[in-house]
C-alpha cells in the first residue's frame, strides 16, 4: 500500500518544449514589452500636458491673449459672412433686374404672349393646386370627423373648385383645339401621301387594270397591235384609247400583263384564229386552226385539196400552202 502511493505522489518529469511553442510565447513577451511601453509613454505625455495647462493657467497673461485671438478669429469670419451676404444680395438684384428686363422686352415684343400662356396653363396648374389642397383638405376633415366626412368634403370641395374655375376650360380650348386640328391634319396627310397611288386603266367603261404610268399601257397596246394580223391591207390599224383614273393599288401590272388584259377585254372586236397563206400570200382566215392543219396535212395536193370545205384549190399545182396562228380582226371576218 505504502508502495502503491508513494508510486501515485512521484510528479511526472516536465515535458520540454517544442521550437515553435518557444517561438511564439518569445513573440508573446515582446508584444506584453510593448504595450507596456506605449502605456508608460501616454502616462507620461499626459502629466506633461497637464503640468503645461496647469502652468499656462496660473498665468495671467494667456487670458488676455486668449480673448485676443477669439475676437480676431470672430472679426474674421463675420468679416467674410458680411462679404459672402453682400455678394449674394448683389448676384440677386442682377438676376431680378435681368429678369425684369426681359419679361418688360417680351410684354412689348409680345404683347399676348403673357395672357397666351396664362390661357393655356392657367388650368392645368389650378388643377394640381386644387388637388394638392383637396388632399390637406381630406386629411384634416378626416382627423377630426372620420372617414365618411372627409369623402363627403372632398367631393363638395372638388364641385366647388371646378365650379369656380369652369370658366377658364373655353379659353384654354381655343389654343388647344387648333393645335388638334393641326395635327390630324399633318396625321391625315402624312397616310394619304404615303399610299400606293397607280393609274387605272379602262377601256369602253371597263377596268382592264392598274399600272404605274402611262408608258406601260403603251407599251402593251404596240405589243397588241403586233400580234394582230388583217385580212385586208387597206384596213384601219385596230387602236384602243384608255382613260386613266388615279386610285390606289396595292399592285400593278407590267407590260405582258396588260396585253393580255387588253386581249381579253377586246374579246367582241379580236378572236385567236389560223390564217391560211398561198405561195406568200394570205388567203383566207379560220377559227379552228387545228381542223385546217388536219386537213392540208392529209389532203393529196394532185386532188385539188378538196376537204378544206369547199375551197377549190386544184390549179395551185406544187405551190406552197401553210397556216399561221394569230389574232384576227372579227371586223374582217373569215372562211
């Protein structure tokens, strides 16, 4: 037992210190050296300072140059207050006489201008001061006598202000209103001129279509006239006089477009047909072009040709007989 405790009482053999425990309780030190330093150093500046106060205050003199410097450093700055107040004053009657200046210069350049804009913004600006008093007006009544009265005062307070400014609206309307007009009329203008405008084109009181000038329809009418082949040489050339009416159209047509609209137009006065030429020279014209062209395919030119309905041909001998499709002149007739 004895043994046993004298073995438990045995203290344990200090353990030794690492390099880096070392390191930072040395860094440790220096860091408490310092701060003793430093505190020892502001102890002693602050019972010099207070000697110092101490001394300058049993002197009799600092007061006197105290009062000396604090009147100096009061004459100074309200010294420089007066200048400052003096330069403001002076800047705000320039401003005000140049003010008075060109509102006198525009009363006589302009001699309406001042009634113009109170005309034009005399409402607008009476409209939000009334609503900013209807407001402070509300609150109030609502403080004292609830919710209801103040919507029931708000509404007598607005009739009453619109019925005493009523009078203000018909002035105000007389600039509003042209300036309106004005721009309805630019408005309407700027659509019209920006629309596809074409020429209409109509023949015998018929719309045949639209075009972009003149010189297409033209252009159609001579590529019209080429296609058409007369029977006789002295007839009159076949013509066709348009009237124009501008209109708008989304589309126009080209020159192609419009022959053809011509042919179809024309259809009582031009027909597609099959002219029959002779050795060069044309001899009859038909309708039904195919029929023909069977027949002098199959016919024996030494018979005389006689299946082309009754056409006798049988002294032509060996010559040359062809067809040529085309539009015919129903003026002209034919076989």
């Amino acid at each position: 037992m004895i043994e046993d405790k004298t073995k438990e009482q045995q203290p344990a053999s200090p353990v030794k210190p690492k390099r880096g425990q070392r390191l930072r309780s040395l860094w440790a030190q220096l860091q408490c050296m310092g701060l003793l330093h430093r505190h020892r150093l502001r102890r002693k500046t602050q019972n010099h300072v207070n000697d110092f106060g101490r001394k300058l205050a049993q002197n009799s003199a600092v007061p006197v140059i105290g009062e000396t410097l604090y009147a100096l450093g009061y004459s100074t700055e309200y010294g420089f207050v007066r200048v400052g107040r003096g330069l403001r004053s002076g800047w705000l009657w320039l401003w005000q006489a140049f003010t008075t200046l060109l509102a006198n210069a525009a009363a006589m350049a302009f001699p309406g201008a001042a009634q113009m804009f109170r005309d034009l913004f005399g409402p607008i600006w009476l409209f939000f001061r009334g609503c900013g008093s209807l407001l402070v007006h509300a609150q109030r009544v609502r403080k004292e006598k609830g919710f209801a009265a103040a919507c029931k005062a708000s509404v007598h307070y607005l009739a009453s202000g619109v019925r005493r400014n009523l009078k203000t609206l018909p002035r105000m309307a007389m600039y509003v209103l042209p300036v309106c007009a004005l721009a309805v009329m630019v408005t309407v203008f700027n659509h019209t001129v920006r629309q596809p405008y074409a020429l209409e084109v109509q023949v015998n009181g018929q719309t045949v279509g639209y075009v972009a000038n003149e010189d297409v329809f033209n252009s159609a009418r001579e590529a019209v006239q080429e296609r058409i082949n007369y029977a006789d040489t002295d007839h009159a050339k076949w013509t066709v006089e348009p009237t124009y009416t501008v209109t708008v159209a989304h589309k126009t047509m080209d020159e192609n477009e419009m022959a053809d609209a011509i042919l179809k137009s024309a259809s009582d006065e031009i027909s597609e047909g099959t002219a029959l030429y002779l050795d060069g020279e044309l001899t009859a014209v038909c309708g039904d072009g195919v029929y023909r062209r069977a027949a002098l395919d199959g016919a024996d030119r030494e018979r005389g040709l006689r299946g082309f309905r009754g056409l006798d041909v049988r002294n032509l001998g060996a010559g040359d007989a062809h067809c040529v499709n085309g539009a015919r002149d129903l003026a002209e007739g034919g076989v």
